[in-house]
C-alpha cells in the first residue's frame, strides 16, 4: 500500500505507475485511482513509513 501525499489531501493506492509527467495511481484491483503530475505530488509514501516513531523507518 502507498500513500500519495498532495497539497491538499492524501489518495492511498495498492499499485503506481511513474512516466516522465508524473505517476498513475491503481486501486487494489487494477482500477485507475488518479493520474498525479510530479508538480502536485508531494510525497509517495509506503505505508512502512506510518509504522515507526520517524518517517521512512521500518
């Protein structure tokens, strides 16, 4: 699982994609989330990162 971390809010997602104009997000059974351009994006996160007293910790 994966988090994309916007301006705004948050999208979780099972699957990305990454292409030179951003990444595409995809739910756990393939379906398409969110198409995020690099410039809105700004962090992808797996959620290994939520579990330790730091961010990026396992």
């Amino acid at each position: 699982m994966y988090r994309a971390i916007l301006p705004n809010g948050q999208l979780e997602c099972h699957e990305y994609e990454r292409d030179d104009e951003g990444v595409t997000l995809y739910s756990e059974s393939g379906e398409l989330l969110a198409f995020v351009p690099y410039a809105s994006l700004e962090a992808l996160l797996t959620e290994a990162a939520y579990t330790g007293d730091e961010p990026g910790v396992m």
